[in-house]
C-alpha cells in the first residue's frame, strides 16, 4: 500500500504530537483477526431477539441502522428505545482468542511520546478487556467510549467535542487513528491530523476521498515503529 511520506521533518513532527487518538476494534488489531465478526454475528442475533426477526431479516436491520446512524445501537436506541447496556453486554461476550499480544505495537506505543487515549463507540469495559488481552493498557491514559459520547457514534462531531473537552485536546496537537475513513471526517475538520488504518471492507473505505485523511497505512504498528525510528523517539 502507498503511504503518504513519514519521514524527516514529518516524522519529528508527528512524534511530538500531544495526543494520539486511537480507535479500538479493527485499529489495534487487524480487521481480519476474526473478533470483530463475532461482534457483528452477536448485534443480529440480539436484533433479531428484540424485534422478533427472523435472522436474515435482523442483518438487514442491523446494516440499515449502522449507515443510517453510525451504529446498530443508535438506530436501535432511536427506534425500538433499546437499553444500551443490555444491548453492549450481549454483543461484547465474545471470545478475545484470535487476537494475541503484538510486541511491535507494545514496542511503538511505548516509544511514542504524548498522551494516548482510545475513542471507541463501543464500552469501556469491552476496551479495557481487548487492551488487557493484547498487552498494550499501560500505554493508554484513558477511553472515551460511547457512553462518554452521550450515545453518539462516531462520526458525530458532538461526541468529537465531548471528548476534546473531557480532556482538554488541543485538536491542533493531536493525531486521530481510525480504521473507518468517514470517522476521519469531523477529526481533520476540527484541526486533528489523521491516519487512516485502510481495511479491505468496503465500510472501512467508505469516506476514502478526500483530504481528510493526511496519512494512511495498512500496518499501524510498523507505520509507528517508522515514525520512532525517524524521529529519534
């Protein structure tokens, strides 16, 4: 995959960022490492027990609302007045197995300066759980999940907001790691600069074009080992 350059003066700059913001499920590990799938099963199977469906009418429902309201649970929340604990407690009981302790991941993030904070729309409890098993929680100062958000997903730039003055970003400091491209959108907007970790899944593209997105990889951890190491960090 082509990279936009990280190297020299882009790479020391980038290194002193203050803050690194990092999406959690298919960002930390690779998408297809088999947990995120479990997840997706898990969202139809609780739809289709709260809607009564039938399984393949519950996935229609569960892709409707997530590229109408950013996730299953918004539109589920909106529509059906679902309890977003319940609803989180189901789809997060999977089975962390797939994924295993990445040592070049532990080894950037250790070496990389300024704070690190995970920005996910799923819970906190999930996101402790998934730091925890791939051995990289000491490296994170917080999580903004999406209870923080006030129940608005990313891409919606309230939640943007919210987690900027929870704690006090300076956007113009910060660096936004993402796997979804349109989640990138209201970070370049409000002066963040972004990486975009590219997926095969079309709704990890989705939102591609444009100059939202300032850098790109498909290996997050050996795309942060290059800045290190060209920095001098």
């Amino acid at each position: 995959m082509n990279e936009h350059s990280t190297s020299g003066p882009a790479a020391a700059d980038l290194a002193a960022r203050d803050v690194w913001i990092f999406d959690l499920d298919n960002t930390l590990y690779a998408a297809g490492s088999h947990v995120f799938p479990q997840v997706s099963r898990r969202i139809g199977e609780y739809v289709a027990r709260r809607l009564g469906l039938k399984m393949e009418e519950a996935r229609q429902v569960q892709k409707r609302y997530f590229h109408q309201h950013g996730t299953t649970l918004h539109g589920l929340m909106i529509h059906h007045d679902v309890d977003p604990i319940d609803y989180m407690n189901y789809v997060h009981d999977i089975d962390l197995g797939p994924i295993g302790a990445d040592a070049r991941l532990n080894d950037a993030l250790g070496r990389l300066g300024g704070r690190k904070i995970v920005f996910t729309n799923a819970s906190t409890a999930h996101a402790e759980r998934v730091l925890n098993h791939l051995g990289i929680a000491e490296h994170f100062s917080a999580i903004f999940d999406i209870v923080a958000a006030g129940f608005l997903p990313k891409p919606h730039r309230d939640s943007y907001l919210r987690l900027l003055d929870r704690h006090d970003i300076d956007p113009g400091s910060a660096v936004m790691v993402e796997d979804m491209a349109k989640n990138l959108v209201p970070a370049a907007a409000l002066g963040m600069t972004t990486l975009w970790v590219a997926g095969k899944e079309d709704w990890q593209s989705d939102g591609a074009g444009g100059d939202h997105i300032h850098h790109v990889t498909d290996d997050l951890p050996g795309w942060l080992q290059n800045i290190c190491a060209e920095a001098g960090c």
